[in-house]
C-alpha cells in the first residue's frame, strides 16, 4: 500500500524560472536515466524477488523514495515552465510541453520522445539486477551534474545537488547488498563458464591508428587470471575453442539461494531441463569491491 504525505522530501525554490532549463530538466522525469525509470525498475525487481526478502525491502525502499525524487523534479520543472502560461514568447519557445501538456510535466524526455518500458532492466536474476542499478544510479549522477551545469539558480543548483547525492547513496546501498551474497564477482546464473577460454583476453583491435593510437597493454589483460591471445590474422593462435565441450559445471551461487523467502515463493530453484554436471568448474570468491582501510 502506498500513502502518498503532502510534504516534499525536498523543498524546491525557484528564484529565476528559465523555461529553457525546464525543458532540459525534463530527462530526469520521462527520460531513459530518470526518476520515474529507476521508481519503476526497483519497484518491479522488488515485487519479483521473492526468493529474498531482505533485498526486496531494500529494492522497494529505495523505488519508492525514486518516486519521491519524481515529485521533486517535476515540482522543479513546473516553476522553470511556469512563465509558459504567462508569456507567449516562452510559450511558442516549446509548442509541445506548451500546447500538449499546458506547461506542465509530461512523461517525455527532453526531446519530446515519450517514457517507455523498454528503459527497465529487470532480469529477475538478483545479482545481475543489483548491477544494473548500480549502473543506473551512476547515469543519473552524471545527468545530475550536467545539469547543475546550465544554471545559475541557487536554488534550482541545491536541488540538483540534493538528486545527485542521494544516487551515491543508493549506489553505495546496491552495491553493499551486491557484496553481501558473497559471489565472484564474475559468477552470473547458474552455468560455470568454461575455464581455459573464459580467461583468455582476445586482443582484436591492432596496428598503428590515424589518432596516434597503437596497440595498447594494461591490467584488463591480466588482472583476473585474464592473459591475452593473438588472433590468427595476426599470427596467433587465437581463442582456445577446443576448451568448449559442452556444459562446464554449475556456477557458485554465495548466499544467492539462502535468503528469507516470501510466502508466494517455491522450494523450486530452477526449472531448468538440463541437468548439469558437477564439476569443480565454478567460480568462487567473494564481490571484488574495495573495502575502506582499517583504522588503528
């Protein structure tokens, strides 16, 4: 049950609307990186994780102060439009927002492009949705801090940085509950990869390029147990597809499967028709997440 209280989680206050910025602002309420986007996508992963109910409520929490970030930023997108319905010089600068939506918020971007679900990423594989949020937050971030860029509006400037420090925040929370099922990092699904090619750095982009660019070496080549590997075209012996002789063994899970289990959820881990070997090929090891320092 939602209970909607009338009380901003932030107060917004606008001393020069600028219908220009307005419009701009508009990404972060219809757009792919917005605030109604990542409200759904925590929601909907939230009400499928039913296998753990520990990071359900973590989801639902934080899908729902998204949609108190929603009323933030439409409340700060109506007072920048606000002198489209008092002056018909702003009002012809966005025929769309002014005519179709009375100056108002409208699920668009600030293209004018409508919201679609397609912006959603929800797999209802846990680890793998914790990942995209994390991804998620640090887009939003980054449109936050573009826009804190185009005006000069004290107020509007307090709002944007208020948005942008709650995404870290819930990034640090996602990533906290990421490191906390104690996978590899590497460790996705069910099926282990296979060993031998699945550390095998393919070095596929060589030669000397028109941008002063040349054939470049650094630690993604070899942090991981990762080596590189020439390709044939340029006289290597390329990936190690011998390796490949069917399913390699089921993937290590950490905590995955061991959470508080919903009342709707199953005994049943997976449907899956194919049974699987068990080899030693899974990848183990806890999330490779820096942990701060002790101190002394």
């Amino acid at each position: 049950m939602y209970h909607h209280i009338k009380k901003m989680m932030y107060t917004v206050n606008v001393g020069m609307p600028d219908v220009r910025f307005g419009n701009m602002l508009l990404e972060q309420f219809g757009g792919a990186n917005g605030e109604l986007a990542a409200a759904m996508q925590y929601t909907i992963q939230g009400w499928n994780c039913v296998d753990d109910l520990a990071r359900r409520d973590l989801l639902l929490d934080i899908g729902t102060e998204e949609l108190s970030h929603l009323e933030v930023v439409g409340a700060l997108i109506r007072m920048h439009l606000k002198p489209m319905k008092e002056n018909r010089e702003a009002a012809e600068a966005d025929p769309l927002i002014c005519i179709a939506g009375g100056g108002g918020v409208d699920l668009r971007n600030s293209m004018g492009n409508a919201w679609t679900a397609d912006y959603l990423k929800i797999t209802g594989e846990l680890d793998v949705d914790l990942r995209s949020n994390i991804a998620a937050e640090a887009r939003a971030k980054i449109v936050y801090e573009r826009l804190i860029n185009y005006t000069d509006d004290p107020g509007s400037i307090d709002t944007l940085q208020f948005l942008m420090t709650r995404e870290i925040t819930h990034m640090k929370a996602f990533s906290a509950a990421l490191e906390s099922l104690e996978k590899s990092p590497f460790s996705i699904g069910r099926l282990a990869v296979t060993p031998g090619i699945g550390s095998e750095y393919f070095n596929a982009s060589t030669g000397d390029g028109n941008e002063g660019e040349t054939d470049m070496h650094g630690p993604w080549q070899s942090s991981f147990g990762l080596h590189p590997v020439e390709s044939e075209m340029n006289g290597g012996p390329g990936l190690s597809i011998g390796d490949i002789q069917g399913i390699a063994g089921p993937e290590g899970r950490g905590k995955q499967d061991s959470g508080i289990k919903a009342a709707t959820a199953t005994d049943v881990l997976t449907v899956d028709p194919k049974p699987v070997p068990q080899t030693d090929a899974a990848q183990t090891g806890k999330q490779a997440f820096l942990r701060e320092t002790p101190t002394k």
